[in-house]
C-alpha cells in the first residue's frame, strides 16, 4: 500500500498536480480508495469524495463548486460522469477498469518510481478532505477538513476502539461518507487491521464475507442492524465471529440494539457524529466506562459537548431537551464558499451546532432524540420522528418503517408512517398499538403500508423523498 501511494502521489506530481489541488473520487468501496485518498493526501492535495448515487446534476454542482482538477471514476458510472467533467472543465479523467478514448488508464498513475516531491504541509491549516453535506434543505455543501481535523478524530476514536491488527472488519459503509473515511477506511489503515471492501451493500454476500473472512469488528447503522436483528436469512451463517458492532449515522432504539446483540452474542455500541466534526464526538463504548444501551456515550476525549435551548440559546440542565452543540479539535474550518452557512453553524467561540435534537443525563451520557429540522410540530408539542420509528421497530411483524410530517388543518402537522410489514396487519391495528405506548400528542394519525422505505447509501431515510410524495398526494 505504501508503495502505492508514493507511485500515486509522484504520477500526480508528474501530471503538475500541486499543493491545494482538488482531486475528485467518485468510485464505490474498492482497496484502491485507499491509494488514491493518502496519495492525493501526501501530495498536499484535497480529496472531494462524491457519493455513488449523484445525479449528473449533483456531479456538476459538487465539481464546479469544488473546482475539481481530476476526477477518477469507474465504467459503469460514466454515463452520469462523463456529462458533468465536461460541463464543468475536468482537466483529466481516471478509469479504475478499461478506459475509453478521451480518459487515462488509472494504472498510468502508478507507473513510476514512485519518487514524489515532498510537499510542506501544515495540518492545522491544509484542507486534505471536502466531502458534500447533504443537509435537509438545498444543495450540498463541502466540508472543509483539515490533515489536523482528520487526524484528531481518528486517533481520539482509536482510543476508544479495541481493533488491532489480529482484526477483520467489513468495509460495507461508503468511503465518500464521513464514517467510512475516517471510522472505516483510515482507522483500519492506521490500526493494520484487515479490511474487506464491498461495492454495494448485498445482506447475503455480507453475511457470506463475515462468515469467510471471520470478521470480529463491524461499523454498520440502524438499517443493516435491523436486517441482522431480523432476517431469517441470518440463521444460514455462521456469524459467531463478531465480538463488536458500532453503530453511527442514525439513532438506533435500545430495543433493536439489545436484539441484534442477542442474537449475534455480540456487544453492541453507539456513537453519534457528523462530516462537520471528521466523524465521531460521542461513542458508547465500553472503554468510556459507561454502557447505556439506547445511549450515544459520554463525549469523546479533548472535545466538549452541552445542549442549548433551540428558540433562546440558553445551555440547558440534565435531561432537559434541546440542541446538541460540540467544540474540539476536529471541527470543520468551515462550509467552501458559503460564509453565511458557516456563521449559522459555528459560533464566535468555536461551538457548532449539529442541529441534533437530544439530553445528557446527570452522568454525562447523551441521548439523541431527532433533527432539529426533522421534529414534527403536532399543536404545540414536538414529536421526534426517530422515537416512533424505533417504537414501531421493536413490533415483532415490522421489517422496517419511517415517520413523516403530514400537514393538518387543525393540528397543523399530523405524525405518519410508513410501515413494511413481515407478517399481516393492518395500519389501524398498528396505529392502535402504538397508541398504547405513547402520549396522545405522539400518536401515529395516519399509516401507509409500503414495499419499501427509501434511504441514502450511508442508511439514513430519505425523509424528503416521502414528505414530497405525501405533498404530492395532499395536492393531487
């Protein structure tokens, strides 16, 4: 791998790629990712990672907005590529496969000594990755993060890791994700810890990769968790391996966290982060000394974590709920060409704002409830998707399921879900369930049972898509 990434980063050199010079991958998880990410690093160099899923139009936004100098891409996702790198002046084009006229190889890159230039690189103030921010309203937005930002994460969340180089772990999450890059990807580097790659999530030839490969350490989140938890499949495998599963990018209920962990004879943990921090900033790991299941953990070390009233500003006491805010050594710089985004998000003395909804107890751990932008408004109280989600998770006939918004004359917004069932009920006698369990402002107003709930690559629901679709309903 070293010598890959000194052949990468001298072919680079070569090519007059300097210093600050962005370098666009758009690939899914394969072990090139690594070559290309630390080669276009230790040539002071800035990898935006584009998310495999982006239309034309979301290429040309996050090339254009980034200034892309290369671009580095597979056959398959041409189509969509070829458009965007020519719309926005992609100066050269990298095909990991056979290259067609017009592109280079990916291998010319590597035919070389392998004699790169030393580059003068200061991590506190050299950007090495921009990943895009999806946000809940508007285009993405690149993160800009620097060599310290990356480091700094890393190094804090592999002191609360156990994984060492006697371990196997899956890389299932994408690397163009925060957690994949930093969580997945990096920390398996920087530990030697064996990582077996996949392009796409398949739950059989995962299943298949950990029985083969033995693995003892999985990243994963809420929906892949939910599969384990609950798909006969599972049964086929021998899955006794793994020793530990963390879980990121979404809150996952304490229910579903026990029954994964029952079923695999595996310790579960949480964490919760985000691009904006490199990563993680609360882990609930044993190695913090506290295990709350349903929790995200304590802070991570040298980073400072308190919640604040939503509407006032004002810090809040134990379990009083509002916005969780966090200040360390791998906070972003700031959002790329958006000094107004970056204000809204970082204040003068350095906190910024996840825009996550939650508590901390009297000892220290915190609870994530939702998205600030996601909570619904019934009347005058707020009801947390996320908390119905989980509820409706832990009903032994649900696969899977998503709460949205629904507008209402009278009550202004209405929860309503969407459920995938594994065994036959009917929405009435599912609303009636949960109307058991909750106050009356949480009940579940209206249910639709679907194929489906659409999510991103990185396993978060893509609530927007079916907002639109019940507006669409609404007016239709």
């Amino acid at each position: 791998l070293a010598n890959q990434v000194k052949q990468f980063s001298s072919g680079l050199a070569q090519r007059g790629f300097k210093k600050g010079d962005v370098f666009a991958i758009f690939i899914p998880n394969m072990p090139e990712y690594a070559v290309v990410f630390l080669g276009v690093a230790s040539a002071g160099g800035i990898n935006t990672t584009v998310n495999s899923l982006y239309s034309t139009e979301d290429l040309i936004h996050q090339f254009t907005d980034s200034k892309a100098k290369y671009l580095l891409t597979i056959p398959a996702f041409l189509d969509r590529a070829l458009p965007a790198a020519k719309a926005c002046g992609i100066e050269e084009i990298f095909i990991l496969g056979e290259a067609p006229e017009g592109t280079t190889p990916f291998v010319d890159l590597l035919a070389n000594e392998g004699n790169a230039p030393s580059v003068e690189i200061d991590p506190q103030k050299d950007l090495v990755a921009l990943p895009y921010s999806s946000g809940t309203t508007g285009l993405s937005k690149g993160v800009m993060l620097t060599h310290a930002n990356l480091i700094a994460n890393m190094v804090i969340s592999a002191e609360l890791n156990t994984t060492d180089d006697t371990d196997c772990t899956v890389g299932v999450l994408p690397f163009f994700h925060i957690y994949g890059m930093v969580l997945i990807l990096n920390l398996a580097i920087y530990r030697g810890t064996k990582l077996v790659t996949m392009p796409r999530f398949d739950l059989e030839q995962f299943l298949q990769i950990v029985q083969e490969h033995k693995v003892t350490v999985l990243s994963l989140v809420p929906p892949i968790i939910i599969a384990l938890a609950k798909h006969p499949i599972v049964d086929n495998y021998d899955v006794s391996s793994v020793r530990t599963i963390g879980s990121g990018a979404a809150p996952l209920g304490e229910e579903l966290e026990q029954a994964c962990a029952a079923r695999l004879g595996c310790e579960i943990y949480q964490g919760f982060g985000l691009t904006e921090v490199a990563g993680a900033s609360h882990v609930n790991s044993a190695l913090t000394g506290v295990i709350k299941p349903g929790s995200v953990g304590p802070v991570i070390p040298n980073t400072e974590s308190k919640i604040i009233d939503i509407e006032t500003g004002a810090e809040l006491g134990a379990n009083e709920k509002g916005e969780i805010l966090v200040r360390g050594p791998h906070v972003m710089v700031g959002y790329l060409n958006n000094p107004k985004a970056t204000a809204n998000a970082i204040d003068s003395e350095g906190w910024f704002r996840t825009g996550d909804v939650g508590y901390v107890d009297e000892e220290g751990i915190f609870y994530i409830v939702d998205r600030v932008k996601e909570l619904i408004k019934y009347k005058a109280y707020q009801v947390a998707p996320a908390e119905l989600e989980a509820l409706l998770l832990s009903h032994t006939s649900i696969a899977d399921a998503a709460v949205i918004p629904s507008p209402n004359e009278e009550a202004g917004e209405v929860p309503k879900a969407f459920v995938v069932l594994k065994e036959a009920l009917t929405p009435q006698e599912i609303m009636d369930w949960v109307a058991e369990q909750v106050a009356p402002y949480k009940r579940i107003r209206l249910l639709d049972i679907v194929d489906e709930i659409p999510k991103s690559a990185s396993g978060k629901i893509l609530r927007r898509v079916l907002v639109e679709r019940e507006r669409a309903r609404l007016a239709g």
